[in-house]
C-alpha cells in the first residue's frame, strides 16, 4: 500500500564531502591535486567490483591518483600507490573468483595505522550495517559495501551517502536508502552516485520476509533483490579527518 503523504513529513539526504560533481566527469576528489575523476568502469566480463570500489575510495579519500591506480607501467614498489598497484597485479586479471573482505583488507593493507584505519563492519543486521555505513561517510571516511544477489553471485559498490525519513516530528528519523557509486554502472552525470539500495522503509520495517529484502535499484531502471552482507569502513586518522571536514566546510 502507498504511504499516505504527511505535510509533516521530512526526507533528507547527505552525501560524503569528499566529492564534488561536475558536468562532464561525474563525481570528483577534493583531496587529490587534480580533482582526479573517482568512478572505474568495470568491465563485463571481469570480477573486479571490489579492487574498483577500493579504489575509489582510495582516490577520494585522496591517497592515491586516478593515474596511478589505471598505470600500465612497473609500479615504484617504494611507494605507497606502487605496492598497492603492485598488489593489484597479482590477482588475476580477470578476477574471475571474485575477491572477499580478506582480500580488500589485504590491498589496503599498506596504508593501514599510517594513513587510513581499515574496519571491518561487525554488525549482523543490514540496519547495523547501514547504520555504520552511513557514520563514516557522515565523519569524512568511506565504507564499501558488498551485497549477495538472489539467485547467487556477489557485489561491491562505493557507499557515497545515504537517504532518511522522518513521518513526525516526534520520531526517530529513519535510515531507508544507501547511495551508492557502483563500478557495474555507467558514471553519473547528475548526482554523486549510480545505485541505490533500498534496504528499510520509513518505520523501520524490511521491504519483504526472508534473507533478500533489500532493492538494488540502477540506472537503468530495473531493481533486484539482495542482501546488504557487510562492509569495509575506511577512516582517516582523527587529525586529518577533522582537517577534511573543515576544508570541505570553508
């Protein structure tokens, strides 16, 4: 049934400041010298989505460029961004097996208690999840989000801000829907993101009973049915994440 509308009603959405949109590039960093463009395309054939997603939140927390995530050439092993392309290079190149959250933890590995505390989200319930997911892009980090699909299969997506809902003045706000920058889909051109995941409705409830009551919805209109499985949190040391905040601010 419908949600009856309410004049008292309030929907609000915050993204992640860590981005900027343009017109003709889609999402941007603000942290990289060349507001280098953040989305990877991924390709058809391959199962790259969570070395993608990494590596945009990567590129947009502003500890390695656009170019040398895509270089083709030997990378600097004395290098932070050379050891972690490096490692890239010893996946398969098609990632045929897809990866795990081991293996995000692994590549981010070299920036680990230096430049970045990598956090695996110890939640059981998608509310949890999206609740932790939604914390750290309101705090100035990142969170990459793996889903299960029904029928099989798994993804990983760039979690870039979140939607919530609030039918009285009176109640809690509600957490309804992650927006995502989802390395299957095409670069947006409007918006900071490309998916949605519709994972509660306004009160609290799941969509639908059983394991895969959350709606992928993409760009090209169709929505599918998942399960928000868990989440790599990206942060950025206190000091660094308080100076983003306030350069985003100014």
């Amino acid at each position: 049934m419908r949600e009856t509308p309410r004049f008292d009603a309030r929907t609000s959405i915050s993204v992640t400041q860590l981005l900027e949109l343009t017109h003709d590039r889609g999402p941007v960093a603000l942290l990289t010298e060349a507001n280098d463009q953040v989305h990877l395309r991924q390709g058809d054939m391959d199962g790259a989505c969570g070395p993608y997603s990494l590596t945009m939140a990567l590129i947009a927390m502003g500890l390695i460029t656009r170019a040398e995530a895509m270089s083709a050439v030997c990378p600097d092993r004395r290098t932070l961004s050379g050891k972690f392309t490096e490692k890239l290079w010893a996946f398969d190149p098609l990632f045929s097996e897809g990866v795990d959250i081991d293996d995000l933890k692994w590549l981010a590995d070299g920036y680990r208690n230096r430049d970045l505390q990598v956090e695996i989200s110890s939640a059981r319930t998608k509310r949890r999840i999206a609740l932790e997911v939604a914390k750290a892009t309101d705090e100035g980090g990142a969170a990459i989000i793996r889903i299960d699909w029904l029928g099989g299969g798994g993804h990983w997506m760039l979690a870039v801000g979140h939607q919530s809902r609030q039918l009285d003045y009176s109640e809690p706000r509600c957490l309804t829907h992650i927006l995502c920058l989802d390395p299957g889909q095409a670069t947006p051109r409007a918006s900071l993101w490309n998916s949605v995941l519709y994972h509660t409705d306004p009160i609290g409830q799941s969509l639908s009973r059983g394991r895969y009551s959350v709606e992928y919805w993409g760009m090209d209109g169709a929505k599918r049915l998942c399960r928000l499985t868990e989440a790599v949190i990206l942060k950025r040391p206190e000091q660094v994440a308080e100076l983003v905040l306030h350069l985003n601010a100014a």
